[in-house]
C-alpha cells in the first residue's frame, strides 16, 4: 500500500494539555473522526475509512457504535428500494 503524508496540522499546546492527549494521540483521534465523517457523509466506503484508520471492518463498526454513528444509515427512499428488491428476490425463488 503506498501512502501520503498530508501537511502538518498545527495546534496549539494547551489544546493538548485540555484533552490530555500528547500529539501522536490527538493525530490518531483526528484521523478517526474524519474518518467516521467521511464515511458518515457517504464519501468513504466502510473498508475504505477502516483501511484509513489501520482498523479491520469490524473493528471500524465496532468503534462507529461506541461513538454512536450509525453504521447503515438509509433515508426512507433507500429503505424502500431496499424492500422492493428483497421483495423481487423473494418472488424470483419461489
């Protein structure tokens, strides 16, 4: 796998002295909430904001359902749709 390094995020220190977090902490958290908001905003793929993360599939839902985000997250039009293939499915194996 070939990474990038993105630019360098500046904060300053009584931010981290306010989280408690050295700066290896607060960059592997702020890696894990874009993440989450990518995926969240439908513009990472499950495995891809795992894969971003260092995490398994898993891992990534069990970590999205501790921070209370939605793992399948379909409006009412999806859930539809999604009825109306089973539904199709149902019928075609009869």
């Amino acid at each position: 796998m070939q990474t990038v390094a993105l630019p360098r995020i500046e904060v300053d220190h009584s931010v981290l002295l306010s989280l408690k977090n050295s700066a290896d902490e607060l960059a592997e958290k702020m890696k894990l909430y874009t993440a989450m908001t990518l995926y969240r905003k439908q513009q990472l793929s499950l495995g891809k904001a795992a894969q971003m993360c260092g995490m398994t599939r898993l891992d990534f839902i069990e970590t999205l359902k501790r921070e209370g985000v939605a793992v399948f997250d379909y409006d009412a039009a999806q859930i539809g749709e999604i009825a109306a293939d089973a539904d199709s499915l149902a019928n075609m194996m009869r």
